[in-house]
C-alpha cells in the first residue's frame, strides 16, 4: 500500500511532538505538512519550538528526525486540506472547534481535542474497546456532507480508565465507578501548562473541566449504537482529577460496583485476555497485550510503567475487593498521558482506520 500523506496541525505543542516522534518512519503514513499557530507560520519546525532565549523546546525522549527539524511550519488556519490524505490535529478546544470542520470537509481528521468528542455523530474511538462505533463515521459523513471526518481519541485520563472497564463491563456488568487521578504536568501542555511554582512540592485538587469529561466520554466509549447514535452506558461514573508532580504518565485509583460477585483471579483473568482479536491485526503501533496485570503491591508507578509497550500499555496492580461497595473491586493504573492517551493512541486509530478502508 502507498504511504499515506498525513498533516499534523499543533505540531509544535506537547501532543503535536509526540505524533512526530511516533511517525518517523511509520510504515503507513508519511508527515508531508507541519501546521501551528501564525505564531510559528513561516518558521522551520526547530525554529518554531526554539525560545526567545535559545532553549529548543523539544519534549519527547526519542530525537528529533532530521526530516522533521528543517520543515516550514504553515499556519492551521491557511493549510489547504486537499493536500494530504490524513490530518492529525493536536490544538486546544477553541482552535480546533474552527479548524476541524474545514479539515473535515475534505479530509479524514483524527484529533486529541475535546471539542467535537460529545456531538451525537461523532465516536470516540479507543483501539481495541470501541471499533464498532467506526459506523458513525458514515453517519456523520452523510449529515454534514463531508468527505472527511472527525474523530477524537478520548481525554488522556478517559483511556486508562474505560480500557480496564470495558473487560469488567464484557464479563460482569458494572453498576457503578469511582475513581480518583493523580495527573501528570505534561497533560497540561505548554500553553500555558502547569507553572513548577505551583506544582513542586505540591498537589493541585482540582482540573478545570476534566472531571465531567471523563464521566462523560467514559459512557460514550462504552454505550452501545443505537440507530445512528451512541446510546451511554447507564452506569454513573464519578471522578475527582488532581494534578501530581510527575511529568509524564497518569495514575488513577478506581472503585468499581459489579452486577455480580467475582473472584480477583476472575477480573485479572479478563483484563489479561483483553484484545486479543484486536491485537491480533497486527498493527505497527499495538503493544503485545493492550493491558498488563502486575502483582507487585508497589506498582505501578508512573517512571517505571508509563514506556510499557512503548507506552500503549496500561499497567493494573492493587487490585482488591472493596468491602465498602456492592460486589466492589479497586485497583491502580498508570497510563502514558501523551503516548497512549493522545499521539501514539492517535495513530493507532489511524492505522485501524486504514486498515478497515475507512481512510
Ligand atoms: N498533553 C497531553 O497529554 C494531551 C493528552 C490528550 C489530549 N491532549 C489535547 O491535545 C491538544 C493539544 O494539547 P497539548 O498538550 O499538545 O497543548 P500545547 O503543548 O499547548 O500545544 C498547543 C498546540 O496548538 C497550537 N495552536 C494554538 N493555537 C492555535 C491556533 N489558533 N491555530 C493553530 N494551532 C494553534 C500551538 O501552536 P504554537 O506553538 O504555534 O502556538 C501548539 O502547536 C489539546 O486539545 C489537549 O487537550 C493533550
């Protein structure tokens, strides 16, 4: 199969830098425009993400493909969509709420922004959990008459979560979810991001908005679709979502109600053997087993389990009854915030896409 062209809008941004470090040479796409804000337009990539002062502002692990560091950086707003077959757009919610519509207008977008995730037509797509709701891209093409799409991947915090739940709602039912997050500073980006003054030493209680989205787009993810729309999953999902001096990987701490009592070995049992028709399409960006079940009553931590997979696992240990709920069981994760939890989750949407011939 030809490679396909693919644009990715925020490129300059935390998420936007993790698409490039994940796409250099990806078998099945190949980056061909880099956009951003008319701050950055006209500039190469190094330039753009360079300071004032002459810090590169280069976030990921992996260098910087050569490739990548001398492209012009165009302005999102003037990027003629028709040019490529693929856009991944990366930007806060008010410049994607403008800018993904005229994408999609002619062209596939796959976005980490929350600003379409919640309209009637529109899946949030999670690989390995929700492929069926891929019907709605041909819904939502025919409403808007669209030749494109646009389909977010969920919050960072949603994916951990609805990952470890869809196995528990497959084999037990749910009836309730309570979860509480420790979040990594590089969720927060870098416009304006979590200021260190605030953060070293400390835990900040509260992230505007996020709570409601993660209740939200957990029953989104996990509804099921009823005539051309996503029917949520009926359970109630409470969640308080805090921010943790820790710069990649978030841990969250979750109590579930089940339908019916089940032995521990039971639920490890299911998220072991989670995937496995998924993972068994051979995808480049698919880790071996999309969850990991740790036995290990210190972990996981967010520095020694958020690279799992390349990032793409989500890593469970603690897991107990809970004495307090009706059938409770409670457990911790730890999930990679901009691997998994934005590009890299991104990009393997893309890939399943491709694959199934929607892209
Ligand atoms: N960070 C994470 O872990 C994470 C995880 C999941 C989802 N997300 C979502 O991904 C999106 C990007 O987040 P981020 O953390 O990467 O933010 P960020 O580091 O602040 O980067 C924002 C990016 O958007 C660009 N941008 C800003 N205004 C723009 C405009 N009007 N037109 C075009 N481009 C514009 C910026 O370009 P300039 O450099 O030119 O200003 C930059 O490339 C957000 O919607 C966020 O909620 C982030």
């Amino acid at each position: 199969m030809r490679k396909l062209k693919v644009a990715v809008v925020g490129a300059t941004g935390v998420a936007g830098q993790q698409f490039l470090a994940s796409l250099s040479g990806h078998p099945y796409f190949e980056i061909t425009t880099l956009a951003a804000s008319p701050r950055s337009a006209g500039k190469t990539f190094t330039q753009a993400i360079t300071s004032e002062a002459g810090a590169c502002q280069w976030f990921c692990a992996e260098p910087l493909a050569a490739e990548f560091a001398r492209m012009k950086v165009l302005d999102a707003a003037q990027f003629d969509p028709t040019t490529v077959d693929l856009v991944f757009a990366a930007v806060e919610s008010d410049a994607a709420r403008e800018l993904e519509p005229r994408f999609a207008r002619a062209t596939p977008v796959i976005s980490t922004a929350s600003a379409y995730r919640y309209e009637e037509d529109v899946p949030i797509f999670i690989p390995g959990v929700n492929q069926s709701h891929a019907e709605l891209l041909a819904v939502q093409r025919k409403n808007r008459d669209w030749r494109g799409f646009i389909t977010p991947v969920p919050n960072c915090t949603t994916m951990g979560m609805a990952m470890t739940l869809k196995p528990l709602q497959a084999a037990f039912g749910i009836r309730q979810v309570l979860m509480t997050s420790l979040q990594a500073c590089s969720g927060a980006g870098r416009s304006p991001g979590v200021v260190a003054l605030d953060i070293i030493d400390n835990v900040i209680p509260y992230i505007p908005k996020e709570e409601e989205k993660v209740q939200r787009e957990t029953q989104k993810i996990l509804g099921q679709i009823v005539e051309n729309r996503i029917e949520p999953a009926a359970f109630p999902v409470s969640a308080t979502c805090t921010r943790v001096p820790v710069l990649e990987g978030h841990t969250e701490v979750v109590y579930v109600s089940l339908e019916r009592p089940v032995a521990i070995e039971e639920v490890k049992s299911a998220w072991r053997q989670f995937g496995a028709d998924f993972l068994a399409l051979g995808l480049p960006s698919a880790p071996a087993h999309l969850i990991e079940v740790t036995e290990d009553p210190f972990r996981p931590q967010p520095r020694r389990d958020r690279d799992a997979g390349g990032g793409m696992v989500t890593t469970v240990g603690r897991v107990r009854t809970d004495p307090a709920l009706v059938n409770g069981i409670k457990y911790v994760l730890v999930s990679h915030n901009t691997k998994m939890g934005a590009a890299k989750g991104a990009i393997l949407v893309a890939e399943y896409l491709a694959q199934s011939g929607h892209i």
